[in-house]
C-alpha cells in the first residue's frame, strides 16, 4: 500500500509540519471510532503557507507546460496503480459504501487525466484589430488559489479544483472538511508529492470554519473555489465581495426527478432511487423532488417503496451494504426533523423513516405537500419525497419553483420532445433519461440560481474559472500621436 501516513498528526505546507491549532481527530461515523490523528492548522499556518505559495507559484508558472502535464499524467498513473491508496480512507471517513469510493477514485484520477490535457490548450486567441498590430488574448494563472472542500465526495471535490488549478500554473492552498482531512486533503498532497509536484506548490492545511475565514479574507489569495451548502457559500460570498476577488461558488440543490406519462414507471423508480439514495443522499445533485403524473404516482411509489425496504444499510466496509452512515449526529437530527414536519404536513410514509445510531434507512414519503420541507429544503438524506402533477406545464412551472438550479432529470419515452422542454428549465444541467446525479471531468459543471456563482468545473471552462484573460497588443514602431 502506497501511503505511509506521513500526514498523521500533521498539516502539509510542502513538507509535513506540526500545525499551530494542535491536533484533529478523524472519527468513523460508521462505528465512531477514532481512525487516524492530523495535525490543525492556525492562522499563522495560513499566513505562511500563502506566502510559500505566492514564491513558488512565479516560478511553476514559467515552467514548460511539459513540466506541470507531466506531474499530473503522474499522479493519475499513481492513483491507478493503487486506488485503495485513496479508497481505504474514503470508505471509513466519509462513511462511503466500497461502490461509491470506488467510483470517486475513479472520478479523481479523470480529473488528472484532464488537468493533463488542460496544461496543453491554446494559449488563448488571436484576435482582429482595426489597427496594424498583433493583438492577442490570453489566459494567465491568477496565481493563489483558495480552496475549500466538502465531506461528501471529500477526494472528487478537492481534485476537480486542485488539479486543473495546478496545471495551469497556480499554486493551491487546500482546506479540506475537518471531518475528511485525509480522503479530501492530505492523502492527495502525499499522492502529488510523489508525482514530483515541487515544494510550496500545494497546501493542505485542515481547521474549522472560524480559521478557514483567514483564508477567504487573505489579500494574497485572489481566487477562492468553494463547494458547500449555499448558506456557507452566501457567507463566503459576502467576505469575498468587498476585497473583489474571484470566487467560485458550487452549492446546494433541490433536484427535480420529472417522470413524463409516457415513462416506464419501473426503469423510473429504479434511477430515482439511485438519484435520492445514492450515498445516502448526501450530494448536492441528489434527486430531492420526485414529480409524477397523478395517474402514475401509486404505482412510482410502491415500486420505489418496494426498491427502498430490500435496501441494505450497515457497515460500509461490509461490501454487501450498498448504503451507509449519515455522516454526523446533527446531519441526522437534521434529516428525521425534515422527514418528521413533512409528515405532520400531511405525507403519506411509505418506506423507511426510521434510524438505528447514523443509520437512517431509505425514505420515500408520497402526497408531499409542495410548501412541506422536504419539498421546498435540501435534505442531504436518503429521501425521496414523491409529489404529482396533473399536466406537463404545470411540471416545469414546479421544476422552476424551487431556489435552486444545479440538476435536473426529465424521463420519458420521446427524448427529443424532453430536449424541447429543457429551454424552459433554469438548471445547471438537465439529463434527459437518467437521474440527477452525474460528473465527468470533461464537462462544464455548474448550478444556476442559489445553486452557484461563478466559473464552472471542467475539461477546458477550467481556464475560465483559474485563469485571468489577458489583452496583449504588438506593433513594429512606436505609435505615433498628436502631442
């Protein structure tokens, strides 16, 4: 195994350092043990590390491009080589089934692919010019770059920022979610280290939100890339504003699942309960509205009912469950209040709604009322709340009721007629006989509404989101003028 837990009790500023805020236990929410020790960052860690970076990042800059596509075509050989070098934290730290953490390393070693190939795009364009010069534009790395991570897919949403930051000349200085130091943070500063990333380069220095704040808040950091809830984000926002930096905001959503009447109920229930219940729901493009013909919606329920019991729940490092811990006691207090007032509201229970510790099992709740909370809030559990619809215009009026705008999944036997109804969606994404939750390396991710702000992830939107747009003009003589 390639990991030697170089990190245990330490932050990385390039080197494995002892960090200013103490130590940082890492508890399994599966069994609530204490898996591993890392070191806390301070203040006066962030203020180094970014000074460290602002140095280093001149001269990885001016690097062949060669240079920094090779660091990544590297690490994502090395990741491939042994993927439990990531996996083996993934399942008990984020509470991961084996499947799922199977498949984000998987998403990871994509993104290094596709750092890779971002290293060597087009330097920018050549653009016209009413006047007889060379005038070009091109992308420059802004230089820092401050990234803040979340617990869910800790690996993937790390990598989708640190990776192609990276590969166009910045330096990073990573804060991983405290509850994910490793899989989200220091097992990828281990993982480029030994792809030869060269020193002060990549930070990955674990604290809470009180201390990460330095890091939004520092002059030298002039773009920040943030995946969280939209109530974090808004904060970071309001931060950022007055300093008037680059900030990149990927937030939460309520995903709409719209079977049309033409759907095959059976394949619908089948991807909308991979769409709620898929790591136990807690990802920001889980299906979090189920929206069914009123004829239809009896028969949608009892097949995602009967999908939800067989489910298995326990465990995650026993492969033959598919889902499970929700990853703290507040998450969960959280999700049985939203499953609890909705019922009150007047929902029907037809699967689930029970927990054993951070277990909580699959949840379909139908007839949910459209003002309920598990209508109108982002759950971040394993519920499928089921509403109806009478005609497919008052479906997308629904689908846009919401805040949010990140995923939506539209189901039906005519995709070309879904295509047509995907003009009138405010979404970051509309898949079309799929569920909502999708990623690939080479597409532009993103919300819309409360959903984000900002560049998008992805393939070459990347140069967007981590580059400046410089104008460069060039002539033979000076300019002659009238003064």
């Amino acid at each position: 195994m390639a990991s030697t837990m170089a990190w245990a009790h330490k932050i990385f500023d390039g080197q494995w350092r002892t960090g200013g805020g103490g130590t940082l236990d890492v508890v399994a929410p599966a069994t609530a043990e204490v898996i591993a020790t890392v070191g806390a960052a301070d203040v006066g860690d962030f203020d180094r590390a970014v000074a460290k970076a602002v140095s280093a990042q001149r001269e990885w800059a001016a690097k062949p491009y060669t240079e920094r596509a090779s660091v990544m075509t590297a690490a994502a050989a090395l990741l491939a080589a042994d993927p439990e070098r990531l996996s083996r934290w993934l399942v008990p730290e984020s509470g991961s089934s084996q499947g799922k953490a199977g498949g984000e390393v998987q998403l990871v070693a994509a993104e290094l692919a596709e750092a890779a190939n971002l290293a060597s795009q087009p330097y920018g364009q050549v653009l016209r010019s009413a006047k007889s010069r060379f005038s070009v534009g091109r992308y420059v790395p802004v230089g820092v770059v401050g990234v803040i991570s979340p617990f869910n897919f800790p690996a993937l949403l790390s990598m989708r920022s640190v990776a192609p930051a990276l590969a166009v000349g910045n330096a990073v200085v990573l804060k991983p979610d405290p509850r994910t130091p490793i899989s989200g943070g220091l097992a990828l500063a281990e993982l480029f280290a030994e792809a030869g990333l060269p020193e002060g380069l990549l930070h990955v220095l674990p604290s809470g939100a009180d201390v990460g704040a330095a890091l939004v808040a520092h002059p030298d950091v002039p773009c920040i890339s943030f995946t969280g809830s939209t109530s974090a984000g808004r904060r970071i926002g309001e931060a950022a504003a007055p300093l008037l930096k680059k900030v990149h905001l990927e937030l939460g959503g309520n995903n709409a699942f719209l079977v049309l009447p033409d759907a095959d109920i059976s394949a619908a229930a089948s991807a909308g309960a991979w769409g709620s219940f898929l790591h136990q729901g807690q990802i920001c493009m889980a299906s979090g509205r189920h929206l069914i013909p009123e004829h239809l919606a009896e028969e949608y329920i009892g097949k995602l009912a009967e999908i939800a019991t067989r489910i298995t729940v326990g465990d995650p490092s026993d492969p033959s469950n598919a889902l499970g811990p929700i990853i703290d006691e507040n998450q969960l207090k959280r999700v049985d209040g939203i499953v609890q007032a909705t019922l009150t509201a007047g929902a029907d229970l037809a699967a689930g709604g029970t927990y054993e510790d951070l277990y909580y099992r699959p949840t379909v709740l139908g007839n949910v009322p459209k003002d309920s909370p598990a209508f109108t809030e982002e759950i971040f559990g394993p519920v499928a709340p089921v509403t109806t619809y009478r005609t497919v215009d008052e479906a997308i009026d629904i689908v846009n009721s919401s805040e949010f705008g990140l995923s939506v999944s539209i189901l039906t036997a005519n995709p070309f007629k879904a295509f047509e109804l995907a003009d009138r969606i405010r979404s970051g994404a509309v898949h079309i006989n799929d569920q909502t939750v999708d990623d690939e390396a080479v597409a532009p991710f993103g919300g819309v509404k409360s959903s984000g702000s900002g560049g998008h992830f992805g393939s070459t939107v990347n140069l967007d989101t981590f580059c400046d747009l410089q104008w460069v003009t060039m002539q033979s003589d000076i300019e002659k003028y009238p003064f």
